[in-house]
C-alpha cells in the first residue's frame, strides 16, 4: 500500500488535518503492520464513501502482467462493445472474472492477492476496507480493458477461510 500517497488523496479530499493526523503517524512506519493498522483507522474514522473514493486512486496492481494484458486488451478489442469486451475479459488470465449485472454494473473478483492479511492470525478478521487495495488495483486495470471511466461502488469481502480460499470480490459502474 502507498501509505503517504493516500494521505495526500485525502488532503485533496478535504479531509481535515485533524482526522489525518492519525494516518500521518502510520504512514511514517513500513510493513504489513502499519498498512493494517491504516486500514483499521481508514474504518474508524472515514465514510464508507471516502474511502472507496481513496481506493479508486492509490490501488494496487497497476504495474505488471495485469497492466500489460489490460493495455493489450484494449487495443485487440477496442472496436467492441462493453458487453463483447466483458466476454472476451472472460478469457483471459488476470481479468477474467467479471460479470456484467442486470443493473449496468460489474462484478469482479480476486484482483490480486492480499499479502497484508498475512498481518492478521487466521480465522482472519478484517472489514472489507482491507481489500480495497486489491479493489482499487484491479479498478484501474478494468477502465483500460474496458476503455471507460469507472467508478468503485462497494467492495464486498466474504468471510476469509484460515487458507484465504474464498473469495471477495468487488461492484463498479460506468461513470458518464
């Protein structure tokens, strides 16, 4: 996670100082621990909307395999529509779990994997904040798949097994 890349986002956000004081203090350490206890403080002391909005932007995942075959994809695919593009997605190896809702929405899971949970003693016990790294990540690379602006709307995380073999996925929508 880029700790001081999101605090940042949130002083642009006009989150005042006072409720950033306490992430500038996590920011200042490394590892696991601190990107967990950034994540617990992002639940405590921000709207469900601030953070998903901190999500969209400092994701992970946007370097990498994911990139390069999102940047591949668009070009093949960039004379076909949304919904033919959410097909052919299906086939490919880092993105290919998406489904387009009734509603005009997607649904995508697994953006990548969360090794931050390794922090956290199985049965793992974390708010769906925690994936909003993978969220934001795969976000990023789905607006260049799909060659549209989108919108993180939820995450929705399933309850982790102690092996992390369930999964947790995420809801975007087109922004016009």
């Amino acid at each position: 996670m880029r700790l001081k890349s999101m605090l940042t986002t949130m002083q642009k956000d006009g989150i005042p100082e006072d409720i950033r004081a306490p992430f500038e203090q996590i920011a200042q350490r490394r590892g696991g621990e601190a990107e967990m206890e950034f994540v617990d403080k992002m639940d405590e002391l921000l709207t469900e909307e601030q953070r998903l909005s901190i999500w969209e932007r400092n994701g992970g995942c946007r370097l990498g395999r994911r990139n390069q075959e999102a940047l591949a994809f668009r070009t093949e695919h960039a004379d076909k529509t949304i919904e033919e593009k959410v097909e052919q997605l299906k086939s490919t190896r880092f993105m290919s779990n998406i489904t387009r809702n009734e509603d005009g929405t997607f649904t995508a899971g697994n953006g990548c994997h969360l090794c931050v949970l390794k922090h956290r003693k199985p049965p793992y016990t974390a708010s769906s904040t925690v994936f909003g790294c993978s969220a934001g990540g795969a976000l990023h690379n789905y607006k260049i798949a799909l060659g549209a602006k989108l919108k993180l709307k939820v995450i929705d995380s399933f309850l982790l097994d102690p092996d992390a073999t369930e999964p947790y996925s995420f809801t975007f929508e087109i922004v016009e």
